[in-house]
C-alpha cells in the first residue's frame, strides 16, 4: 500500500503542505494511490525526496532541484554550482567578520531619556551590549552608518521602527504558520521588506550582507530566542527566506 503523505512528512521532517506543493510542481508526485484517491508513496518516491531535501539544504532553489533531478548528467551540473558557491562563500566569509552582528549596532547612540527608553523598549536595555558591539564591530562602516542614524532618532522615530519590526514579524510567523514555505513568493516578498526595513532605518544591506545576517539569526541563540519567541522555528524560517530572495534579486 506504501506510505501516507502524513507518514513520509513525519519521516522527513517536512510539512503535509510541503509534500502537497512538490506534487503540484511536479517535484515530487506519489508513485500510487489509495482506493480512496490519497497520495501513497513508495521507496523510491522516499528516495526521491531524500535528494531533494539534500539540494534544498545546499540552497538550492526548487527549480534547479527539478533539473538535477531530472540531468542524466547531474554531476557537472553540480561542479559548476560548487564553483560558483565556493565564490560566493569566500566572499560571505570575508564579509562575516564585519556583519556577524551589525543588527546590534542599530542601538548604538541612542539620545533617549531612561523613561523614553523604557516606553519605547520596555524591560529590554539598548545600552546592555553597547560595550560589546563597539569592540568588535565599531570600525565597520554598518556601525558607524547605524550609530549616525540611532544619534539622530527621537522617540517617536523608534517607536516607528519597532512597530515597524513587530508588524513585519508577525506577518513573518502567520505565514509560517500557514505552511507557506520559506522559498514562496510570499515569504521573499516579507524578506525583502526586511532587508529595505534594515536600509531605511539602519544600514545599507546588500544581499551578500542579508544572508550573513540570516545565518546570524540561527547561529546566535539570542538572536534565535528573539525571532523563536514571535513565532518557534522563525529564525529558521526568515533565515530560509533571506537565502532565497537573495537568491531571486542576484
């Protein structure tokens, strides 16, 4: 009888939408079906999904999975990928050293009383890693950029911002909750919102810059609390999304 969509999700990890939209796109379609019309998959349809899962975790979007899938000679297809990745992850390693945490560097200089402090960011204290951000991240041009424009922000400005970044997450967590995933257009559109809300307020943020944050998000427990307390496996998710809509705008 082989196995259910619900046993193959729970099995790979994945989400029953997720197994839904790779038969839609004609990724993944189930070898047969039940008397009742319900996708059932075989073995090779499990390992069909295990390669595909592999090249997702490579960052491969799902339309040159498709052609891996499918390239009798896949392997050179593959080489020439890993050349151009190798490019680009020399270029994020060098880039990483002077963004690992430039999100943080948006608290720098803030002219606020400690009760307009308190109003804008409750419990939270802008000034606790201030310490921090400035020795390893103070001779970057993103802390010097976000440091000018935090001097220059009153009250009101970052009540903006934060009612800004609160809107924007939680439409972030309700589209992952509604089983949308990370490389639709709907979740790129909400991660480039993101990346023009970093431009606006913070700091120009290229894509190459972007993605270094996105694996900040998921490497930095603080970070992933912050994004995992809107909405579990968030960081994960917007993380997932930058990667793609960079991806899209390259």
């Amino acid at each position: 009888m082989g196995y259910s969509v619900g046993q193959v999700a729970g099995f790979a990890g994945v989400t029953v939408r997720t197994l839904h939209h790779y038969d839609e796109i004609g990724l993944l379609s189930p070898s047969g079906r039940s008397h009742a019309g319900h996708r059932r998959y075989d073995d090779a349809d499990l390992d069909r999904l295990g390669r595909i899962l592999f090249y997702r975790e490579l960052g491969f979007p799902l339309d040159e999975v498709a052609v891996l899938l499918n390239d009798p000679d896949a392997r050179e297809h593959l080489r020439r990928q890993h050349a151009l990745l190798s490019g680009r992850i020399a270029r994020l390693q060098r880039m990483a050293e002077a963004v690992e945490h430039a999100m943080e560097a948006h608290r720098m200089g803030i002219n606020l009383t400690p009760e307009e402090k308190f109003e804008v960011f409750g419990d939270f204290d802008p000034d606790q890693y201030a310490g921090e951000a400035e020795r390893r991240w103070g001779g970057t041009d993103a802390y010097r950029e976000s440091a000018r424009r935090a001097a220059t922000y009153s009250k009101d400005d970052w009540q903006r911002i934060q009612s800004e970044m609160e809107d924007l997450n939680r439409r972030l967590g309700e589209l992952m909750a509604s089983g949308a995933a990370a490389d639709s257009a709907g979740a790129m559109d909400l991660a480039e919102e993101h990346r023009g809300w970093l431009g606006r307020n913070h700091y120009a943020c290229p894509y190459e810059m972007h993605t270094c944050l996105g694996e900040m998000y998921v490497a930095d427990e603080r970070f992933t609390a912050f994004y995992d307390a809107v909405r579990p496996g968030l960081a994960v998710f917007l993380r997932d999304a930058i990667l793609a809509n960079a991806v899209r705008g390259v």
